[in-house]
C-alpha cells in the first residue's frame, strides 16, 4: 500500500500561502502547514483543508531558527511520503533601504534566504521520489530599484538558489520558482494604490494569490520542467 503524498507550505494559513495550501489539497495532498505567528489564521485555514478531504497538520515554528528548518519536515514525514516543498514564509520589511539601520539584515536573510535553504537540505535528505520545490520569489527582482535593498539581496538569493539546487538535486527532486508581480497589496498599502497598481501592467489588472495556486498545479504536473522562474506579473516586468 503506497503511501500519503505529503506537501509542506511554509507560511500556509495566511495569504498565498493559503491559497497555495488549498490548491495543493484539492490535489489530494495532505499538507503540512507551517506557521509563526498566524495561529488563528493557520486553524481556519486547517479546517478548510479537512473540508476538502484531507489531512493536514498544524506546524508552528520560527524559520529564523536553523533547527526548526529540519523540524518542520521531520514532523511533516509523519504524515507520509514527502513530495513537495512550497518555500513560501517571508519578510517584507517596510523601511529597508542603504538610509536604513539594516538592523533587520539577518532577520529577513534567516527567514527569506537560510530558512529554504536549510528546508531543501532536509527535504532532500528524506530522499523523496520524484518530488518537488517550489521558491516564491519576486518578479521586481531583476529590475533593480532603490527599495527594499535587503529584501531584495534574500530574494535574489533564492533565485540563485533554485537555479542550483535544480542541478544537485536533479534528477529525483524538480525545483523551479514563482516570480509574483502585483499579487496582493503590501502591507499597510490601501485598497485604491493596488487598483491603480493596473495602469502600470501591460494586462492592465492585478493578479490574486488563486493565481500563484495555478501556477503550482501546473508546476507539480509537468515531469521535464526544471531549474525555471515563472512570472506571474502581467507582463510587468518585461
């Protein structure tokens, strides 16, 4: 008897995570659904996973401390055969430019940039069979701008990263990146500076985290894709 397939969403309960989580539910998977500090969101969102016929587990953790990394899929192994990895829990600090402080430096490259890499590491150790990662990266990346230097760098950073890791882990483990565009507001941007986000896109609209989920679907049903970063940005940055 085979047995679960088993999808771990770092930063599940709330926006693409969730929607990411979901999708990967409906595909049968049961989730393992990572969390910090989100545990009211990471319950609803747990339920709407069982809804659909599922299991799921609740795995609460800081990535921002090396050994919960390996924790997390340790706890995730006990509900079957690891196969895929969605490295979605990040940091988007609002004052982050070379003006800045930096004081948040090895708190955005602990959880943006180590974290996947330490949760690669033990997600590859498990010797999955045919598996996947998926990095949610950043479209803006490769059109630098004077914001958000460190963000930035951890973001640039997983980019490398999936590039590199497609080689090592080829040919058991299949790893490619989403790079979002206008997915969902900032925070503490208001609901009219995201609509008006749409002038500046070639589609001229925004996109929605059930577009991230797409993208994942589509991702974990392809065999021959590998080691590639997928806009999901409207053309905006072309």
């Amino acid at each position: 008897m085979s047995q679960q397939k088993v999808a771990i969403v770092t930063g599940g309960a709330i926006r693409v995570g969730r929607a990411i989580a979901l999708e990967l539910a409906k595909h049968g998977y049961a989730i393992a659904l990572h969390y910090n500090h989100s545990a009211e969101s990471a319950e609803q969102t747990a339920k709407e996973i069982e809804a659909l016929g599922v299991q799921v587990k609740l795995i609460a953790a800081n990535l921002s401390e090396p050994d919960s990394c390996s924790d997390v899929v340790a706890q995730a192994a006990e509900l079957g055969e690891l196969s895929v990895l969605i490295n979605s829990a990040a940091i988007f600090p609002e004052n982050d430019t070379i003006n800045d402080d930096l004081s948040h430096w090895d708190q955005v490259m602990s959880l943006n940039l180590r974290a996947p890499v330490l949760l690669s590491q033990a997600f590859a150790a498990s010797k999955p069979q045919q598996a996947h990662i998926i990095n949610i990266l950043d479209a803006r990346i490769n059109h630098p701008a004077g914001d958000h230097l460190v963000y930035r760098l951890s973001k640039a950073g997983l980019w490398h990263l999936t590039e590199s890791l497609a080689r090592e882990l080829a040919p058991t483990i299949q790893v490619n990146g989403l790079a979002l565009g206008a997915i969902l507001p900032p925070p503490g941007a208001d609901a009219d500076h995201f609509a008006r986000m749409a002038d500046h896109i070639p589609l001229k609209r925004t996109g929605n985290p059930q577009a991230i989920a797409d993208a994942v679907s589509f991702l974990i049903g392809q065999s021959f894709i590998t080691g590639t970063i997928i806009p999901v940005d409207g053309g905006e940055f072309l």
